[in-house]
C-alpha cells in the first residue's frame, strides 16, 4: 500500500511530476486541482490510471475532498508568488508540503511559513530540482572530497530566454506573475546548487540589474524589462557567492563554478552535460592530477535509477526530487531544502531586489531560525505582484529605464 498519497496542486508544470508520481509504489495520487483542467488533456490520453484520480478546479474542495479520500501529502506547482500562503492551508489541515520555487513572495511570509512548520510539525521541502541533476551532484561530490581547500568563492547562473510568442504563453493573463516578477526573484535555480555543494547559507546580499532594450519593447505586456540581475552574497562560511535570478542574457542556459585555493570545479556552460571540469594550479596539484580534466560524472546511482533520472527532465533532478521527498515523507530523512534553507533563498531573491531599487545596498539576510531575527520583518509584506484584479503592487518590478 503506497504510504504517501498525494494531492497535486496546479496542474501546468503539475503535469512532470504527475508522471513521475504515477510511476512510484509508495505514492498514490489521489487528487489534482487546477482551475483550468484543461491542462490534463495531454496527460490523459497518455495515461489510463489518471482516470481513477479525484479532480477538483477549486482548492478547499480539493482540501476537504482529498483528505476524506486518505490524502496525506500536497505538492504545489500553483502561481509562483502564492505558494507560503496555499503551504500553509495545507499544513493547517495536516498534510506534509512538497512546494515549487519559491517558498515565499513576502518576508512576512518567510516568517509565517516557519511558524507554521514549526506549530504543526508536518513535513515541507522545496521541489528545488537543478542542484540535483546529474552533473550538479558531481559538483558536490567533489567540494565534499575537500580537494578544493578552503572555499573562498562560488557562482551560478540560470538563464531563460525565449521568443515573443514563448514568453505569451507562458505568461497567460495581464496579472499573471511572469510579467510582474523582478529579476532577481526567481533565484534558486542559480543558488540553490551553490547552497548544496558548499552547504553555506546567505548572510548579507548586495544586487544590480541592467535593462533590456529588447524587453523593454513588450513593457506593455511584460512590465518586468530588466534583462538580468546579480546578487552578490557574504555566506555564513566565509565564502562569497554571486549568482543570478533568472535572466534573459544571451548566455549558456546554466552554469556553476565553486573556487577554493587549492582547486576549483565547474559544470554546465559548455562543459558538457554530464560533465564537470576540476582545475588546479601548477603550484597546488597533487602528483596524480592534470592541471585540467573533465570527469564524466559518475554519481554511483544504480542503472535503473540512472535511466528512471534521464528521462525525468531537467538533467535527473525531477526524478531525484521524488525520491527525496519519499525518503524524507515516508523514512524521516531529512532534504537539503527544508523550509530554513528555502525561506533563506526567498529572502535573498526578495532583498536583493530593494538592494536593486538602492544602487547595491547591503542587506542583512535574517537567520529565521532565530525569533529575533524574524521579527525584523515579520510585518514587512512589500510586493511587486499585483492580485487577481490588478491591486496590491507596492514595489516596481523593473528599474527605472535607463537611470
Ligand atoms: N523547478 C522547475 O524546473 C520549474 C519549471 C516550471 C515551473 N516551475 C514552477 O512551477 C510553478 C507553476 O508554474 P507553471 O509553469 O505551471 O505556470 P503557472 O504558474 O501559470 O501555472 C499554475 C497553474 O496553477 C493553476 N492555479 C493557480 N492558482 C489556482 C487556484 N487558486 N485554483 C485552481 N488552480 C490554480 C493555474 O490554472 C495553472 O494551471 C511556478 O512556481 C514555477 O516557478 C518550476
């Protein structure tokens, strides 16, 4: 009998992980919500079994619904900036939270999300995919070894461009947050990899952004202009860090690089897939190294598995992503992306843009394991996404052009 049974919640990008859910012993999908259900059709004729799933276009039917029918576990893919305040909902009502990025919109929601762990004591994790992907686990793997000496420097990049007709689509309403969202907030992709390889966390974030001229010509439509922006963070170890949001440079699609003083690795870029570049100095290469080698990344993850990964998307970290959370629900093994680490990116990406609006301001990221901390900004709720009817923007999502 599958332990987990799950709820799904959005059933856009809800879709990947619908097929992934399906195909696993421990879990049972027992329901999935989405307001445009319409979303399912191509998933339906690809799969008998999604007949027998309970479907729901509101969210307290599927709440109330769905527990009656044994759910236990929700995973959110719903809007991007909406996710802590649905996590919660569902953590009241007694299910463990699997959410898409990014675990909170607000400060006053990193908080609440906390608390609301904390209080109930059910499970949540971020569904943070890229910093398990095959190549990025290698990356760990090898800052884990300690061949890189003392790490003194990281930085990761995600970017997503795409044609006018791409961005329509995915930005499907004029209040749809794609065309409100700053460019530093969609922030995990970049740092989540850099978190887990060199477990550090954020402690202060310093940003820039830089318009695109190309952007700017669909202002009307997609507010949000700027091309990229750079966060630039002092880590808890020492370390500093920079990465981005998620930006629309005409750049490779993602790339990370760890340095320490002895060694440094790389992946993504044109390193090639699965693949990850260790360099060393003359000065500090042990006798059996090459000052430069490309390691195919070997993760010691059984064939089954390794294939199961390949087709998941997003180099393996879909499926991985799974596992985690069967680990972590049904056996009690911890994620790398609890809630502390999660609010931690939220608040960068959320920081970092005032530090954007301010020519670089330094901004003091709160440990919100700690209570005084979080009562800098429990009350802070400044947003750049506007609700359903247009209202509640009290930050600009872009810079302001050419200044
Ligand atoms: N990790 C990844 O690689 C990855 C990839 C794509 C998207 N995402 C994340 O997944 C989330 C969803 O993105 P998306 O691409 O599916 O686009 P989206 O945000 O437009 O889709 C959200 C879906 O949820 C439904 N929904 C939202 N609120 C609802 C409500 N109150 N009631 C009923 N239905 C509701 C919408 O109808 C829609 O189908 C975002 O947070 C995004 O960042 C992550």
């Amino acid at each position: 009998m599958a332990g987990i049974k799950i709820g799904v919640f959005g059933a856009w990008r809800g879709n990947s992980y619908i097929r992934l859910f399906l195909e696993e012993e421990q879990i049972e999908l027992v329901a999935i919500c989405d307001k445009n259900l319409n979303e399912l059709d191509d998933l339906e004729n690809e799969s008998d079994e999604l007949e027998r799933v309970a479907k729901f276009t509101d969210f307290d039917e599927f709440l109330s619904e769905g527990k009656k029918l044994g759910m236990n576990a929700v995973f959110l893919a719903n809007y991007f900036h909406q996710h802590a305040s649905y996590a919660i909902k569902c953590l009241e009502a007694g299910m463990n939270v699997i959410s898409e990025c990014t675990a909170a919109a607000t400060m006053k929601e990193c908080v609440e999300l906390v608390e609301c762990v904390e209080r109930t004591g059910k499970k949540y994790m971020l569904a943070e995919n890229y910093p398990f992907s095959t190549s990025n686990i290698m990356l760990n793997h090898l800052v884990e070894s300690g061949k890189l000496g003392t790490l003194l420097y990281a930085e990761g990049e995600y970017n997503h461009s795409g044609t006018n007709e791409e961005l329509a689509r995915l930005t499907p309403g004029k209040y749809h947050w794609r065309a409100w969202m700053p460019r530093t907030y969609y922030v995990t992709h970049a740092m989540g990899p850099l978190m887990f390889a060199t477990k550090a966390m954020p402690r202060y974030v310093s940003a820039r952004a830089a318009h695109s001229d190309l952007l700017y010509q669909i202002r009307d439509w997609r507010h949000n202009y700027d091309g990229c922006a750079i966060m630039f963070c002092e880590m808890d170890n020492g370390m500093i860090a920079r990465f981005t949001g998620c930006t629309a440079m005409a750049s490779d699609y993602s790339r990370y690089r760890v340095v320490g003083d002895i060694a440094s690795v790389e992946c993504g870029g044109n390193i090639g897939s699965d693949m990850v570049r260790l360099f060393y100095f003359n000065h500090t290469k042990p006798e059996n190294e090459e000052n430069e080698s490309f390691i195919k990344a070997d993760i010691g993850e059984p064939d089954e598995s390794a294939q199961k990964a390949k087709s998941a998307g997003h180099g393996g970290g879909d499926f991985r992503v799974v596992q985690n959370m069967i680990e972590y629900f049904l056996n009690g093994v911890d994620p790398f992306f609890d809630v502390y680490r999660s609010v931690a990116m939220s608040a960068t990406a959320i920081l970092g843009w005032r530090s954007c609006l301010n020519h670089g301001e330094n901004l003091l990221i709160p440990d919100f394991r700690k209570k005084e901390e979080r009562d800098f900004v429990r009350n802070d709720d400044l947003t750049p996404f506007p609700d359903e009817n247009g209202n509640g923007i009290t930050l600009p999502c872009a810079l302001p052009y050419n200044e």
